[in-house]
C-alpha cells in the first residue's frame, strides 16, 4: 500500500512520497527579506520553530543558505538564537526576552512563523521596540497581516493550501490506481531521498515597502 506523506515528512520510513510546501523555499525567502533590508554591521535574532518539528529544520537550512555568506563576511552577527518549544508564541517571547537581556540591541528578528513573530513582536513591544525592529513570519494568518499592516511585523509567508491538498488528493488517487506520479524534488528522511512534490509560496509584505520580494 502506497504512503504519502503530507505536510510534514515522516522521517527514516521510506514512504512512497512527500506532498508538502518548498520549507527550505520559505526559510531562504525569510532570510533573503532581511538581507536586502538590512544596512552594514547588522545584528539579528533568530528564533526557530519546533526542534521535533522536521519541517521547522528544512526552514533553517533555507536560511542557512542565505545567511551564510553574510555571517562569514561579518555583516550579520548572529547575537542569539533557539528553538521555540511547540512553536508557541509564549516560548518565542521568552527567547527575545532572553536575547534583549542578553545582547540589548539587535535590527532583526528572523522568527520561523507567525505564532512566533506574534510572540517577539509582544516582547518588542513591552521594550517600545515596536515596529524599529524588523520581523519576519510565515502562515499569512489574519493577525500576522495585521501586524505588517501596523508595522511591528515585516513580512510573512502565504502557503496555498488548496494548492496543497489538490496535489496530495491527486496523487494519492494516482498512487491508489497504480498510475505514475511525477514528483520533481527529493527530500533526504534521514536514510534516502523522499520523492517529493514541493508547491511554491508567496512572500508577503506591506505595499509600503519599495524593495521588491519575488513573488512565486
């Protein structure tokens, strides 16, 4: 029997097929924001999602790649960084909490998601750091859009889920009939690569903003 598995690769089990969005897309798409954004010797914050969350480790690669270059070079110093437990926004903002106690001023806060930037956008505010600090995000949920609208978070990550749930839905009626499935990515679960079907997202910012964000 055919497993798919959707949204979040289930690791080390050999399943048939991964159906979920590009997470190294969106963690690249997050940190490439910033690095456009961000002007000289730059400090920044980052807060990650869930340790178990496999996903959450794709998205920090995407941002590796990125910021790289960067911290090599010595134009962004990392000055904290760790992983929110269960993605809950009361641990995001513990983790600012900590990086202001810490390190005082920082420009950047890359957060894995909403609920996580909904978190460090709460602390930003308790500090009046509110909308001096750029934040990123990902889900496009309502509040998020609201932040970016008033201008204590940055930008956001819109995933299309019917996109998502079409493609599974399909392959999985495709895989149930034994016909192929063409998959055009690979993820590596731990002990091989996952044939994969990877959907675009789309970066969201305020229409303020006149640095323009691809838009896939």
């Amino acid at each position: 029997i055919p497993v798919i598995s959707y949204d979040r690769l289930i690791t080390k089990a050999g399943v048939d097929l991964y159906v979920s969005f590009d997470a190294v897309r969106v963690g690249a798409e997050q940190a490439r924001f910033l690095v456009e954004r961000l002007k000289g010797k730059s400090r920044l914050v980052r807060i990650h999602g869930a340790k178990t969350d496999f996903n959450a480790h794709l998205m920090k690669r995407g941002q590796d790649e990125v910021l790289g270059p960067k911290i090599a070079k010595g134009d962004i110093t990392v000055v904290h960084e760790d992983w929110a437990e269960n993605w809950k926004p009361e641990a995001a903002k513990k983790i600012l909490q900590a990086a202001i106690t810490r390190s005082g001023r920082f420009d950047a806060v890359l957060a894995a998601n909403d609920g996580t930037a909904g978190g460090a956008a709460q602390a930003l505010a308790e500090e009046g750091l509110a909308g001096k600090v750029l934040v990123t995000g990902q889900d496009a949920e309502l509040a998020a859009c609201q932040r970016i609208v008033h201008g204590t978070q940055s930008m956001t990550i819109y995933k299309p889920l019917k996109r998502l749930a079409d493609a599974a839905a399909e392959a999985a009626f495709a895989l149930a009939r034994r016909k192929p499935v063409v998959a055009k990515g690979d993820v590596d679960d731990g002990q091989g690569r996952v044939p994969s079907i990877l959907i675009d997202v789309i970066a969201v910012i305020d229409p303020r903003d006149n640095k323009v964000v691809p838009i896939y």
